[in-house]
C-alpha cells in the first residue's frame, strides 16, 4: 500500500489525487487529500466569481474524484503552525504532495496604501465568496467611486460584480451579507486602470466582453488613451487574443455613452504612484494619484513626471499573488515557490525523498484551472517512478486513525455533504438557491451534524 497525503484541496490538488490513482500501476494506493478549510475545492469554491456559473460546475468534476474509493478528504487539517507540524505528517505517509496555492498578494508599495478603504482583490473576493477567514464587511459602505488597480481577469471579475445590481447576483450561492451590502451600493463608476497599453492587458477576451453585457452599465474607453499604444493602433501584430481585446475595445471606444446609471472606465498608461486620504476628514482614502507612462519602445513603459487624481472611495489592488514560505520546507523568496525538479522537493539542490509540490507553490502563480492538470501529472510522474523506494518505509497503517490519536478531528466527506445540505437549506429559507455559509463557526457547526 502506497499511502499518499495531498495537502491543499484546490484544482491541483485534486488533479495530483485523480493522477495518482489513474497512473498508479500499484495494487494499492490511497490517497489522503489535506484541506485546512473544512470545505474542498479551493479557488473554485472561493475564488471563481458567484455569477461564473459555468466555470464553478468544475466542482463536480473535483467532486467525482473525491469520492473514488481510494481518495479521503480531511478537511479542518492545519499542516504547520498551530497545527500538524510537516515532520509529523511525513512519518505517517509515504509521501507528501504539497498543492497550497500562493497564499498572498502583491503589494503596490506606495504611500498611502493602507489608508481604510484601500484593499487586495483577494480581501473582495474573499468576502463576496464567503471564506470563512474574512472579517471585513465595509467595502462597498460610503462609496461612490471605485478603482480597481489591475487589468487581468481578476480585476475584471471585481469590477463585474461592482457593477451588479441585486437582481443578477440574487440567483448565485453568494453569502446574504454580501448580497445585501452590494445591493445597497452607491457606486456608480468604478475606474479599472493599468500601467501599460490595452494591447498588453491580461485579461481574457471573454471576461472583457462580459463588462459590456451587463444591464444598465456603460463601458467608456478613451480613444485618444488607446491611440498611445502602439498595438491598438496597428493590431495585426498580436496575438489573437489580445487582437480580439483591442477590436473589443475599438467598439467600445466608438459608441455614444447610453446613460446608464453605472460606468466602468476601463484606463490605460497609467501607474500608481499614491493614495490620497479623503479631504473631509475621517482617514479614508479619497483618490488615487496616477502617474502617466508611456511605452518606452522595448514593451514597457516609462514615467512622463505628469500626474492624475482619480476620485475613489474604495480602493482594490489587482497586481498578481505570491507564495508564502511552508514550516519545514525549502522556499526561494525571489521566486515565491519551493525549489524542485519535475516536482521533487530540492533542499540545498538535492531531492528530498518523498516530498513534492504541485500547483502554484511549484510554478508560481501562473495560468489557469487547466494549467493545474499537466502540472499535476508531471509531480505525480515523478512520484510513481520513486515509489518502489518509497513504500520500503515502514509508515502508519492507518493514517487517520494516527491523525486522531493526535488529536486532530478532520472534517471527512459525511462532514462536507452535511455543509452542503446546510447551505441548501439556508438558502431555501431565504427563497434563493443555494447560500453558502459565510464563517468558521457555521461551517463546522454544520458538518457536526453528520455525525448526529
């Protein structure tokens, strides 16, 4: 029996799971899938925007693999401070496939930044997605304009759902908080700004195009802002996908505003320099200072030393996430993953036998759901090729049952359909479909009653 533990419960995670019993060519394997969270899924659960339905049904691909008869979930289970230390979870299995994702945000690093009403993306997201570590609430409450730092896909999800009336964001699992704070906002113009030109945005042609589907919402781009780069003004050069971007713009660059009571306006060529407290007092912040850049020739941009105030209220940072350094593990803080070879843990440039990493720990945090996949099967490859060395260790029969000895209570997948079965109910007495339960207490307070 090859016993396996997969910390971290999100795409790669699961792919690393689905592989090891797909590629395995051993009788027996079981595999042992860690989640710090007592809810599986990751970033499809608490990451995927609520009106993404589509893109969230990937959980019952996630699903089907968690439920094979050689796969366990343990939800609750903290691997390293506060909780299981890694040298313990190393002894009770063959091997350990760390899967954690890139834990936190890119700073701007610029004054100002931590005035109230300055945010991560991820605070947002976190919140309106009903991760159980979110305490904040406040986001939306005093604010007429919003400005969102970032052109990527993300920063296009915060800006939709900004723009969302109640209506539309009524039928998804978000938390009734959130539904009820967003359906009260009195933003009306949210600014979505980058340093760089609208050729090199990051942004997939679908999220962009969903901006100008939303109802009562107007789109506004500046020509003569999209005419300094030089891939707007002469596109046969790009890539498709950032073609298809710059058309989709051109569009929008050329229809009359309709008078809609909310506009996104989508800025270009345009950097950070700082946040402004609010002149009416009270410490919030009240603008954002942008210095203007231009291309500087060499795919870049550079400083013209002229500045712009925009007004905001609410302040949301876009800039990319970074890994965090895991107790016990080897980590190069340049790169803000652990160092590895096809997977394999390095620790002063020689493998660690039986550690791995998987995910965005492993690459950084780079590409899509999918990309987790083939990332996941070259871990994995690696994994199997070591294993008739690996299983020659003598390791606990039983895992779990040394889990518990230790007296750790995982959250197992009886413990997780209880959750569901909670938020379905919860959102039939609030006459929506499924709400998700937005805190620890909930969550676990749930999952409690599959053993009643």
């Amino acid at each position: 029996m090859l016993n396996v533990a997969v910390v971290g419960s999100g795409p790669s995670g699961v792919y690393t799971a689905q592989s090891l019993v797909q590629q395995s060519a051993l009788p027996d394997v079981r595999v042992d899938v860690l989640d710090r969270l007592p809810s599986p899924y990751g970033l499809v659960r608490y990451g995927v925007a609520p009106d993404h339905e589509k893109i969230k049904s990937l959980q019952n691909n996630l699903r089907a693999v968690l439920e094979d008869e050689r796969v366990r979930f343990l939800g609750g289970v903290q691997v390293g401070p506060g909780g299981l230390p890694a040298t313990r979870l190393r002894e009770l299995y063959h091997a350990v496939v760390y899967c954690v994702g890139a834990a936190t945000d890119r700073h701007l690093g610029i004054p100002g930044e931590e005035l109230p009403g300055s945010w991560s993306a991820t605070e947002f997201v976190s919140w309106y997605s009903a991760h159980p570590d979110s305490t904040s609430d406040g986001f939306v409450v005093g604010a007429r304009s919003a400005v969102v730092i970032g052109v990527g896909n993300v920063a296009v999800d915060v800006t939709r759902i900004l723009a969302r009336g109640a209506p539309e964001l009524s039928p998804t699992d978000m938390p009734q908080a959130a539904l009820a704070a967003l359906a009260a906002s009195e933003v009306a113009e949210i600014h979505m700004v980058g340093r760089r030109g609208p050729s090199q945005a990051r942004f997939t042609t679908k999220e962009l195009r969903e901006l100008g589907a939303l109802p009562d919402v107007d789109v506004v781009v500046d020509p003569e802002e999209l005419a300094l780069d030089p891939g707007y003004v002469d596109p046969s050069a790009l890539p498709a996908a950032q073609r298809r971007n710059v058309e989709v713009m051109r569009a929008w660059a050329a229809a009359p505003p309709s008078g809609s009571n909310r506009r996104i306006r989508l800025r270009f060529f345009l950097r950070p320099a700082e946040l402004l407290a609010d002149q009416a007092g009270g410490g919030r912040v009240g603008a954002v200072r942008f210095e203007r850049t231009a291309p500087d020739g060499h795919g870049g941009v550079s400083g013209t030393g002229r500045y712009e105030d925009i007004e905001a209220q609410l302040v949301l940072r876009s800039v990319g996430y970074r890994g965090v350094p895991l107790e016990g593990l080897p980590f190069d803080a340049e790169r803000g993953t652990v160092p590895h070879l096809a997977g394999r843990v390095l620790r002063d440039g020689v493998v660690s036998p039986g550690e791995y990493v998987a995910g965005w720990i492993k690459r950084g945090p780079t590409g899509v759901i999918g990309t987790n996949r083939p990332c996941a099967k070259e871990t994995v490859t690696s994994l199997l090729a070591d294993a008739p060395q690996l299983v020659r260790r003598d390791v606990a029969d039983d895992p779990l049952a040394a889990l518990r000895a230790a007296g750790v209570t995982p959250v197992e997948w009886a413990g997780w359909q209880a959750i569901e079965r909670a938020e379905a109910e919860l959102g039939a007495s609030l006459g929506r479909g499924v709400v998700k339960l937005p805190d620890w207490a909930s969550l676990l307070a749930a999952a409690r009653t599959a053993a009643s």
